[in-house]
C-alpha cells in the first residue's frame, strides 16, 4: 500500500510565496512520474505541474514562470515552489504519483489548501 501526504499549504497574501511537499511512503519499487493538481471551488481538477522520473517538466500556462516543480528520488518527495501568487490560484493542491507497487496506478494525496488573500 502506498500513501502520499502534503504538507506546506496555508494563508498567503497576494505576491507571496508558499512550497507544498509531498511524501510517497509504503511499499514502493518505484516511482514514474509526479505531479500537482489543484482544484478550486466549484471548478474541475487541473494540472498544475508534473515532472518525470528523470527530472522534465511541464506546467500550466496559468502558472508558468511563477511555480516551480521538483523532486527528491531517494526521499520519494516531489515539491512546488509557488511564488507571485494570486488570488485565483486559491485551491485544494493534490499529489499525484504513478507508482510501482504490488501493480504500477496512480495514487493522490488527500490534498492541502492554499488559500491567497489579502
């Protein structure tokens, strides 16, 4: 079994900055890749940034040049560096990771809130 937790979400005014952290732990062989996901209210899931297992990166449009995605391989920890926030990047952020387990699936975190407001 594998289970994936953030950590780093919060208040920030707009302009700051906030780093989300997500921890893969259990039974892991290995990791493909990771990303972030976010979901704001009454809106659908969406990309946010994902990176591979060999470190490529993509991101939203919406966030390119302010978010930054990275990963830590022997710590099974995948990071997003977000800074000039604004206020519609307020959201629930997920971790996602495609897993090798007992069977290679995706799994997601339960989720942090980020919260930009003055």
């Amino acid at each position: 079994q594998v289970q994936l937790v953030e950590s780093g979400g919060g208040l920030v005014q707009p302009g700051g900055s906030l780093r989300l952290s997500c921890a893969a732990s259990g039974s892991i062989f290995s990791i493909y890749a990771m990303g972030w996901y976010r979901q704001a209210p009454g809106k659908q899931r969406e990309l946010v940034a994902v990176i591979s297992s060999g470190g490529s990166t993509s991101a939203a449009d919406s966030v390119k040049g302010r978010f930054t995605i990275s990963r830590d391989n022997a710590k099974n920890t995948v990071f997003l560096q977000m800074n000039s926030l604004k206020p519609e990047d307020t959201a629930v952020y997920y971790c996602k990771a495609d897993v090798l387990s007992v069977k290679r699936m995706d799994y997601w975190g339960k989720g942090t809130l980020v919260t930009v407001s003055s």
